[in-house]
C-alpha cells in the first residue's frame, strides 16, 4: 500500500479534482467565474435530452478526462475544452460542488459548468457531472479524521439533494450522465465513509435526476480502489457489498469505479488488473452486475520511477484492456493538465504538462491517442 500523498499545493480557489485512487486527495474549492465563449452563447441549456443517443454505441468504449482546469480558470474554458477535442476525448468529467453550486437554498450559481456544458458540446464532447458536497445549510458537520473533509448531506437534506439533482439534468439534459458522489469510501469526500448513508444519497440523486429528465443516467459507487479500512478510508469491494445490500441497484444506470494502477501495467504492484477482478467478483456475488461499468477516473503519474513512456504503455494498456471488455460503457482519464503547482516529486498526471516557461507542452500519451 502505497503512503498517502498529496497532488498539489492547497490554494485558495483550488482545484476540485477527486482523490485520484488509493487515498490521495486535496481540498475542494469554488469554480472561478465563466468567461465569454467564442463558440456558442449557452443556448444548449435546458434544451434536448429528451433521446440523447447511448454512451458506448459500438466497437470501443469512448474517452475523456476528469479535468477541472477551465473550472478553476488554469486555463479558460474554451481552450480546455479545445486540448480536450484534439486529444480524442468525447466525454468531460466536471465536478458541481453542491456546497458552491447553491450556497443558499434556491440560489444556484453554475455559470461557469454552463461555459464548460455548451463548450464541449459544441466540440461533440458531453459532459459526466459528478455531484459532491453539501452547502452548509444542508451538511452533517460530522467529525473529519484528515486533513480537510467533504461532509455529506443531512438525512433531513436528502430532499434538498434530490431537487438539486433534478435541477442540474434539467440545466444539462445533454450531459452524457450525472455520477453520485466522488469516492465517498474516502473521508477526504466522505467525513466519515458510510456505505448506508451512501445508498441513501445515491437513491436521492436517482429519484431527483429521474423526475427531471428520465433518460439521463446516473452513476453509483464512484469507488477509490483502496485496499484497506480505517478511520480515513473503506475498503472498496466491501463498501460495495454494503451498498448493494443496501439496495443501491435500484437507484443506478451504471457503476463508476476509479481503478488506478499505482505502478506501471505488469509491474510489481501494480493494481488495475487486480482491483477490476475484484470488483466484478464483488458485482457477481451481490447478485448484480447487470449494469455497465463506467471507470470515471484511472491515471498514472509521471515521478521518480515513472517515466513519461511508462505512462503512455500504462494508459495504452488500460484503454486496450477496457475496451476489449463488453461490460465497460466508458473510460475516463485522470487528468488532461497538471494543476500550475504540481510537483514533480507528488507526481504528475496531467497528459500535458507546464514547461518552465509556463507553456504548455504534451506529453506522450498526449500525441498518442490525439494522433
């Protein structure tokens, strides 16, 4: 098992990525404001969905990025979105942070995710929301065993969550899917993981996207591969289990799982292989397994040991591996560019890095799939 570690400095409007696997994470922050887009003026929102086409149609399973630099304005919005077209990727993966999303009850503030909605779908890119946080008002302000913690909403918030939920498939009803939750079996997105609880945000989130825009799907799970239970973490195949019994099947279109490989494919300790056999063992042994696996998150960085080849042969390998699986609807990658802090030593897994000039240059990987 690997030490936890963390990704980036901590800034004051920082990055609102996930726990990027087995335990690391950085603490959320707010969306930066919208920029003027060059291409389209939002006159998606609100509109469509009614018989937006399936994720995976035919042959391989589509692409993207979990990728918040045009959240946070690292880089504008449409320029994000542009790196993202010429990479190939199809699919965005944004986090709305509840708590800044609606920091009063009633009062929603997505300008920005509205730039990033019309953006990628002007570019054939749809967006996968993932829904995390609660806004004080509505928050279980329970006990934190890290460093900073992602409090989960209140059992008598539960409601507010579900018509927050319907609102944001009504705002993006084009939106390729809306995942529940970012690793919540991390205390870093869940204070105190709680797979019960879970299942109760999960059918929260269900009932409010279905009551919106009933062909939208929604992801469950959004499961860390961790290997281990403790104060600050939840074994993933046993929160699975639990969830499961908990009744979750019935409030999913999909399973969303981040397996993250930690070492190159084939190298001692690597865990990709290992961790989606588990997962599918889990899925058999619940007595589920009919819906389609999403992996909305799997990287590997580039630091000491890791080399940028090493990388591009990883991910290459993972997307071959996925694609080749029928039961895999689509795979996203973490992340398209390192935040401007990144350390080198932390690890870097941005597909495209910054020069010391500040530019910003491909890696590998990059060119490879973008080719």
């Amino acid at each position: 098992m690997p030490p936890q570690r963390n990704l980036a400095v901590i800034a004051a409007l920082a990055l609102f990525v996930s726990g990027c696997g087995d335990d690391r994470g950085l603490e959320p922050g707010g969306p930066a404001p919208p920029e003027a887009s060059a291409e389209t003026d939002c006159e998606e929102l609100g509109g469509g969905g009614e018989s937006a086409p399936p994720v995976r149609q035919a042959g391989k399973p589509p692409y993207g990025f979990n990728d918040h630099a045009g959240l946070v304005r690292s880089i504008g919005v449409a320029e994000d979105a542009e790196l993202l077209q010429r990479a190939g990727a199809t699919l965005w993966r944004v986090a709305i942070d509840w708590r800044f999303a609606e920091p009063e009850p009633g009062v929603l503030e997505l300008e920005t995710h509205d730039a990033i909605y019309c953006e990628g779908l002007a570019r054939g890119i749809r967006p996968v929301f993932h829904i995390t946080g609660a806004p004080d008002w509505a928050a279980d302000q329970g006990e934190c065993p890290v460093e900073s913690c992602i409090h989960p909403p209140a059992v008598d918030a539960l409601d507010d969550l579900a018509e927050f939920a319907g609102a944001v498939a009504e705002r993006y009803p084009d939106a390729a899917a809306i995942e529940a939750w970012n690793e919540p079996n991390l205390a870093n997105f869940w204070s105190e993981p709680d797979p019960h609880g879970y299942a109760d945000v999960l059918a929260a989130t269900y009932d409010g996207v279905k009551e919106a825009v009933p062909s939208m799907p929604v992801l469950g799970g959004s499961l860390s591969n961790t290997s281990g239970s403790d104060a600050t973490r939840h074994e993933f195949a046993k929160f699975l289990a639990e969830i499961y019994e908990a009744g979750a099947a019935e409030h999913m279109d999909g399973l969303a799982f981040h397996p993250y490989p930690i070492a190159p494919l084939g190298s001692p300790g690597e865990r990709f292989r290992s961790t989606m056999a588990e997962l599918r063992r889990t899925m058999r042994a619940a007595g589920e397994g009919g819906e389609p696996i999403w992996v909305t998150e799997v990287g590997l960085p580039v630091e000491p040991g890791i080399s940028e080849a090493d990388q591009a042969r990883t991910m290459r390998g993972i997307y071959g591996r996925l694609a080749a699986a029928p039961d895999v609807e689509a795979v996203i990658f973490h992340t398209l560019l390192d935040d401007a802090d990144a350390s080198a030593d932390a690890g870097s897994f941005g597909w495209i890095k910054r020069g010391e000039d500040g530019d910003l240059e491909p890696r590998p990987v990059y060119e490879e799939f973008g080719g």
